[in-house]
C-alpha cells in the first residue's frame, strides 16, 4: 500500500455536496432509501 502523504501537506479538502464537480444524487437518493428501509419510515 502507498504512504499517504502527511495532513500537513493539504491546503483544503473539497465537499461536493451539489454535485458540481460529481453526479452523485443517484448515491444519495440510494442511501436515503437505504436509511430509511432499516430505520423503517
């Protein structure tokens, strides 16, 4: 496995929560239906 490389190295961290840079509202939609299947709503 590769070293990763030290925290200090970063400058930032991106979150795409809109789906900007990711379309990723398919996984979320799945994991919301997954939630609330085991959480029973």
């Amino acid at each position: 496995m590769p070293e990763l490389p030290d925290r200090a190295e970063f400058d930032a961290v991106v979150f795409d929560m809109d789906g900007t840079l990711v379309d990723s509202e398919r996984h979320y939609c799945e994991a919301y239906m997954h939630a609330m299947e085991v959480f029973g709503r």
